[in-house]
C-alpha cells in the first residue's frame, strides 16, 4: 500500500502535539537556520522554492535553480506541524497549528495571523487564495467534531466568515479552479475523493476524481486537474473526470507546486527527503532537491491565475 499523506499525519500526530510544549531540537531544522533573505538578495536570484516540514517544524526556503539553503522559518518564528504552503502578490501563507501566518517576502515576522476555530493541535492542512484575496483554509481534523474542514476567510480578517465540516476522517488539500470553486481533496471511510464547491457554497458535489491516497492537488494552466496520488502524480481531465496519464515514482508524495510558466512541478517527497523537479509536459525527472521530510511547497514567483 502507498504510504500516503493522510496514513503519515496518523503516524506523527502526537509527535507534533508534543512538539508545542518543547523548544526545538538541535537536529537539521536548527542546523540550517540562517536569516531570512533579504529583499536585494530575493531580487539577485531567479525564484525562490519554500518547502514546509511537518516533523521538523519548519518552513525552509531555496534558491533556484541551485538549490542553495536561503533561510529557515522554526518555532520560534510561530511554526508547528506546517503543511500545503501558497505564495501569492508576495506573500508566504503558511497553515501551522490552530493558525494561518502570512510572511511577506523576506521577512521573518507575519503581517497577519488568521485565527482557525476548533482546531488547537498542531494539524496543518493546506491552503489557497483566491484572486480577490480570499484564504481557504484545509484542516485535517476539527477537535471539535472528530472529522475534516475548511474555513473562508475574507481578505484581510482574522476570523472566517465561515466552516465547512466534511464527512471525512481527513481533510487533506484544496485548489481552486479557473471558475473560482473550490476543490478539496479529502480521506472519507476507505478510498479518498475530490469535493467541488461553488464559489460562496457551503454545500459540495462529490467529483469522479478518486486519488486512492490523496496529497496535494492543483490545476494546470489547460484546467486538468493535478493530483499527487501516493507515488505517482496523476493528471485528470477537466470534463470526463478520467486520468489522462501518470507520471513519477516517489516514495511517499505530499503538496506539489507549478513554476511560473505551468512547465516545471516540484513535489514533495517525504520519505525520500527530497524535493523532486518534473517537465510537467513530459513526466520526466529533472532533478531534486534535497530537503529533510518535506511536506508543502510553494514557488516565488508563482503561476499565475488560469
């Protein structure tokens, strides 16, 4: 059976719950904490890749396309059980513990701290933004009820204006569509799913889209949908809801992000402690990055709306 995100986060939710109550360990996270990079050191290179560890508590940042280590966002910067990571207008969101923090670009200290309800762990979901500023917000588990959710926030609030709960053991990552509605990829009872909601609903259709062991999804820059399936990444077609081909071999597949020009997807592998660079036109392997346990990734400069 793959080992996917959903059965990984099982495994290591008590380490990360114990993680909040302790200071950081002297293992890689703290080893490679450097200070944030500076604006004229951001403007010198030609993108920047952020990728989030789950086990270690950090947010990790490199430089493209050498993959040189930049920084390090950790605990004492507010990082506990991160997960999917967004990068939009030059903002670095981050779903950690019972928040979500926005770092500016190069910077070290969050403009804002969106608050979740019902979750006080350290269950880092995902998350994505919508063009008129819109944060939706994927928690694995509600404390309250036991199961998955999302919540909206508006732009610029601190308190969502509203959450979803979800008939799911997990709630594991969410895109959004040319059209603006919201997919949420999710664990239920056995087989994972992929949910669509309207832009503004709070009630979803359950899609034909069914990644056995769901992680991180988005879309192309063509509207196909782009899912990590455990160890390969799978790409489905828009209208029929049929794969239309596979590609990759991890060992563990987590969150997945496209450069600026849709071509190259990096995607995080967890298990083989490695950040893995495709041609997204033809599957081949380009090159990875190493990385200790990665879980989220984000590109700086990112795609761009479809």
């Amino acid at each position: 059976m793959a080992r996917s995100f959903s059965m990984r986060i099982i495994r290591t939710l008590a380490l990360a719950i114990a993680a909040l109550a302790v200071e950081p360990s002297a293992g890689l996270a703290t080893q490679l904490r450097h200070p944030v990079s500076t604006p004229a050191i951001s403007q010198a290179r030609s993108s920047t890749l952020y990728v989030s560890s789950f086990q270690n508590n950090t947010v990790t940042e490199y430089s493209l396309p050498s993959g040189t280590v930049i920084g390090t966002l950790g605990t004492s910067e507010g990082i506990y059980g991160p997960g999917g990571l967004f990068f939009t207008r030059g903002q670095l969101y981050v779903p950690t513990g019972p928040y979500v923090l926005i770092f500016p670009a190069g910077s070290s200290t969050p403009s804002l701290r969106l608050v979740e309800t019902g979750i006080s762990g350290a269950f880092g979901g995902d998350v994505t933004v919508g063009e008129d500023g819109t944060v939706y917000d994927v928690n694995l588990v509600n404390d309250a009820c036991g199961v998955g959710d999302f919540e909206v926030f508006a732009k610029g609030q601190t308190k969502p204006e509203y959450t979803v709960i979800m008939d799911s053991q997990f709630s594991i990552s969410a895109a959004l569509d040319a059209s603006n509605s919201l997919f949420v990829a999710y664990v239920p009872r056995k087989i994972g799913r992929v949910e669509a909601y309207a832009f503004g609903a709070q009630t979803g259709k359950n899609t034909p889209w069914h990644p056995k062991t769901p992680g991180g999804i988005t879309f192309d820059k063509d509207g196909n949908l782009v899912a990590v399936d455990g160890t390969r990444i799978i790409v489905f077609a828009p209208r029929t809801h049929k794969p239309i081909r596979r590609f990759g071999s991890l060992q563990s597949g987590q969150f997945l992000a496209f450069d600026k020009t849709y071509s190259v997807l990096y995607v995080a592998d967890s298990y083989a402690n490695q950040v893995d660079e495709f041609d997204y036109a033809s599957g081949k392997l380009l090159g990875s990055i190493r990385s200790s346990d990665p879980t989220g990734v984000a590109v700086d400069p990112p795609a761009p709306p479809q």
